[in-house]
C-alpha cells in the first residue's frame, strides 16, 4: 500500500475517533480497551515468525491497522478531554449568582440589529458571554467591569439547536443578559485590534456608497458582516441554496476562487499570473474580513484547493486536505459537529476534488464559454458533497439551487473586485469610489432580483 494512503487512513482513523465522541459518550473502559487492543495487534506483529518473504511484507497490514486503531483510539481520547471540559474551576459554582469581575473584551464585537453581544475574557472565570444593548458600543481590548447574573448556557426548547456545545467550541462556558457594563480602560489597539478597526471603517464606506439592500450584501460579500441583511432577503438566499455566498467558510471561498480563477483563465491570462492574483485576493480578503479562526480555517481550505488547481491535479491534494483538517479537529474538536462552516469547507474541498472532474467529463457537450461548463461542475460538485450539511443545517432542500448558482456565481467575482476597489477607493474620495460602485451596485442588483425571483417560487425549496 502507498505511503500516502496509509497516512490518509491514519488521518481518517483520527477524525473518526472524534466523531464517534462527539455523537456519544464513550466509556473509559471502552476506550482503554481499544487502546490496548491496538498496541496488541502492533506488538504482535513484532513477534510474527520470519520466513524465506521479508517481514515487512507479511506484516505491513497487520501494522498498519494496528496504527489506525491507535490513532482512533488516540481522536476519542483527545475529544473526550475537550468535551468533558466545562470551564475553569472558579466558574463551577458562580452560575445563577450576581458577581462583579473585570475583563477583556477577547473577540469581534457581534452588532445585531437591536443588540449587541461581545466575549469577555476574565483570568479567573474565562469567557463570558455578554448580551446588552447597541450603545454605549465598546471595541476588541477594551477592559470593562461586568456587574451582573451569569447563566451557563442552555439549549432553546424544541430548537434542535445545541447552543451550548456551539458556545463550548469557542471556549465559552457562561452567558450574561444585559448586566452592568462599566469601561475601565482602552489600550492601544493591537494588529488585529487595528484589523477590525479597518474592518469596521471598510463596512461604514460601503453604507456610504450605496443604499439598501446592496450595502449589506457587499458586506456580507467582503467581510462576511451579514448580521445586518433584511431578513426576506435572508430568507430568500436560504430557500435558493445561495446562503453560502454570505457565510465565510471554505466552501465560498473555495467556490469564488476557483469561479474567479477559470474566468481569468478565460481571459488567457498565465497560470502562474491567476495563482497569484487569487492567492493575493485570498489574503486581502482574510485581512479585511478580520482575520479570526473562522476565517483563517477557510482560507486554509481555500488555499489548498487554489493551489491544487495551478498544480492540475486536484486528487493529489487529498492528504494536504485531510491534514489540515485533521489539524484544525486536534486543535479544537468541537469542529466536527458544532461548526457548520468547518464542514462545508471539509466537504466542498472533497467535493471540488473527486466530484467536479467527473461532472467535468459528463458536461462536455456544454459550451465553456465564460467557464460555463467548469463553473457549472464545480458548483454541482460542491453542493452535492455539502448536501446533508445543508439540509441538516437548515432543514431544507433547494429544488432551484443549481439555477441560482449558476446564474449568481459567475457575477461574484466581478461583484468583490468592484466592491473592494470602491470600498477602498472611498478612503481617499467618495467621487473617485463612484466610478467602481456603479457596476458594482448593477451586479449586487442582479444577484439580488435573480435570488428574489427563484425564491418567490411555490417549488423553489422543500422542507426536510
């Protein structure tokens, strides 16, 4: 067996060992078993007697089980020290009880439209989760002094949603609702502090520029802020299956790279120049949207696929795939099941991989003029690999799916170039920014009456 596919298969080993923790709570016994049955089975190799054939031959898959074994064994154990983790000590016994603490505002304040909830980082306690008005508004590395009661967080009633693990993934294990909010200090901004400093501005150029619903979607396009879109509009991109066009994961990323990379292939431009060129968007696009672990992960995923393209041999990409994901779940393995944007990106990037090439061969009747038929492949592929995610997530099938993509995803990366030029461009001059914003507004507009129209359809989505 090829090294390579053995190291997938350690890797797939791993990710499976947390996946079975994280639907069920495995017995220690159970799992000591599977640990030590694995170093028997590679033990026993090491006895096994030799003959006139080498042993490394005789012996290779009774080895190479034994490590996958292992390294099952080693995901439930890694997942099960995270999930068996509820918070520092010191936040044990302080739910339901009214305390005073200080602490740092520790990730992007999250603005909705009628509150605002931001991540405080006490030494002692951990993080908490605070939910409080729009104004006074504080910033990333502000120190305040909550006074207030804290809650550990429950799961809605009939929701199906599992708000506490989604929490737990970002180290949050206590919540508080409209406390006391003093602020003590405002430090120097730090990189990223200025990051979302930038950020912050970027959105508030765009708001300048145009009017709604446009200004929203470009955010959302750019920078992932979608808190602020209508909600009909929301609710259209749901029911079209065209969310992922404003949600930061992999799968968008992956998506609009590989969308924007076969247009300027279109172009006749170098394959070396289009590596680049999207390789450069891809980190612009990462700085401006903040650069948090969320964002971060899908430009990983994203990258990969990026480079597989330039090398034209997607499948070799597998392992770096599986890697990088497998590192991401020994980071945090909460990713598995409680982050939605992790799967997508794991699962489109297996998609883009093994699915579009076939659908590729399949379509071969179909034009490819302005990438048609590859735009057409992958955005199939990607959605057929990310399928149960979807309808798991939002308990719907897309009927018009496809449609809406195929329709919308050749027109984004004109839609981000345009809209990022005229976000920038604002910082110097709001006449020099309308020069970009004008396409930028047709395409937004486009987008947004193809989603409306495919929405307004009685079949355009069915409930699961």
């Amino acid at each position: 067996m090829p090294k390579s596919k053995i190291f997938a298969l350690v890797l797939v080993s791993f990710i499976s060992g947390i996946f079975l923790r994280s639907v069920e709570k495995i017995p220690t016994a159970l799992a000591a078993g599977i640990f030590v049955f694995a170093i028997f089975v590679i033990l026993r190799t090491r006895r096994a007697p030799q003959g006139a054939v080498p042993r490394r031959f005789t012996n290779a898959p009774q080895i190479v089980f034994g490590v996958c074994i292992l390294s099952f064994a080693f995901g439930i154990w890694k997942s099960s020290t995270t999930f068996d983790y509820s918070g520092l000590p010191a936040s044990q016994n302080i739910a339901g009880k009214i305390i005073s603490f200080e602490g740092k505002i520790a990730e992007e304040p999250d603005r909705r439209i009628d509150y605002a909830q931001y991540v405080v980082e006490n030494e002692t306690i951990g993080k908490v989760l605070v939910k409080t008005d729009l104004y006074p508004e504080y910033f990333y590395g502000d120190i305040v002094k909550i006074r207030g009661k804290v809650e550990t967080p429950e799961n809605g009633a009939g929701s199906g949603f599992d708000y506490k693990n989604y929490l737990a993934k970002d180290g949050i294990f206590l919540a508080s609702r409209y406390p006391k909010i003093d602020l003590t200090a405002r430090p120097t901004a730090s990189f990223y502090g200025r990051l979302l400093e930038f950020k912050k501005s970027f959105v508030g150029k765009i708001n300048d520029l145009l009017a709604e619903p446009q200004a929203s979607f470009l955010a959302a396009l750019l920078v992932g802020a979608r808190r602020s879109l209508p909600a009909d509009l929301t609710d259209a991109f749901n029911k079209t299956g065209t969310s992922h066009i404003i949600a930061i994961s992999g799968y968008n990323i992956s998506i609009i790279s590989i969308v924007l990379m076969n247009f300027l292939g279109f172009l006749f431009f170098p394959r070396r120049l289009i590596f680049w060129l999207v390789g450069i968007s891809l980190v612009l696009f990462t700085l401006v949207a903040g650069a948090g672990a969320s964002v971060v992960r899908a430009a990983i995923m994203g990258g990969l696929l990026i480079l597989a393209k330039r090398e034209g041999r997607m499948y070799r990409m597998t392992n770096a795939i599986i890697f990088a994901g497998a590192v991401m779940l020994f980071l945090n393995p909460y990713l598995l099941r409680y982050d939605a944007g992790f799967q997508l990106s794991f699962l489109s990037a297996l998609g883009l991989i093994y699915i579009s090439p076939y659908l590729e061969k399949k379509f071969s009747r179909l034009t490819d003029f302005l990438s048609l038929r590859s735009n057409l492949a992958a955005t199939l592929s990607a959605q057929i690999a990310t399928l149960p995610i979807i309808i798991f997530s939002f308990g719907r099938f897309s009927v018009v799916s496809v449609l809406a993509n195929v329709l919308i995803l050749p027109a984004v990366p004109f839609t981000m170039l345009f809209g990022f030029l005229a976000g920038l461009a604002a910082f110097v001059s709001l006449k020099i920014a309308s020069v970009f914003i004008f396409p930028t507004w047709f395409a937004l507009s486009y987008q947004i009456w193809i989603v409306k129209i495919l929405s307004a359809l009685p079949f355009a989505s069915i409930p699961i």
